[in-house]
C-alpha cells in the first residue's frame, strides 16, 4: 500500500506536498540564516548566529516529505521546528517526544511484543 505511494506514476499526486514542504523550508533556514549586519564593523557577531543545524533541518524535511507521501498528513515538522509529537497507543501514552524517538520506542516495544510471542510459541 505504502509503496504505490513512491510510485513514478504518483508524483502529480505527491510533488505539490513536496514543494509545498520546501516553501516552508526555504522560509525557515532564511529566518535562521539571515540577520542585519552588525551596526558597527567592530561589532563581532556571536558563533551560535553563524550557524544552524543542517542536520535537524534535513531531518524535519525528510520525516515531513516521507509522511506526506505515505500516509497523506502534514505533521508540520518544519512549521515547528522540532519533530515534537504527543502520541497515543492502546497502552501507552507518549508526549512531547521527537518522532524519531518514537520510532526507536515503537520498533523496541514491538520486537517485545514478537519475543513474548516466540516465548509463548
């Protein structure tokens, strides 16, 4: 199911999320990137405002793409800044956690859930 999603034939479905998600993009590393010069040439401008992290920011864009193609939402990852999620399991409640956290939480719970099955077997 998730794969005819990524199908070529599907990209007038998906590419205008994709595009839509670089707007957002483009809009938020130009708000970190840019700021007004400094009023005087003597003023030095701090380290933290000369750098961002490229590495969070593909992140978001990558989680946010790979949603909106599979599963049709927008999480707003890059609207936010953060993969921040509240999520509700049958028994579990998770909030305020990184997406890519639940994932790890959710794929160990589930191997728990297979070796409790192998053990039952």
């Amino acid at each position: 199911m998730v794969a005819a999603s990524y199908a070529p034939g599907n990209i007038e479905l998906w590419a205008p999320r994709v595009a839509e998600s670089i707007i957002v993009l483009v809009s938020k590393l130009d708000a970190v990137c840019t700021a007004p010069p400094p009023t005087s040439s003597r003023d030095i401008i701090p380290k933290e405002e000369l750098t961002f992290d490229a590495s969070l920011w593909s992140m978001l864009y990558a989680f946010e793409c790979a949603i909106k193609i599979g599963v049709s939402k927008d999480m707003g990852f890059l609207a936010q800044g953060s993969d921040m999620v509240d999520v509700q399991l049958a028994n579990h409640r998770y909030t305020g956690m990184g997406y890519g956290e639940f994932l790890m939480v959710e794929k160990n719970h589930l191997h728990s859930i297979a070796m409790v099955q192998k053990s039952l077997a």
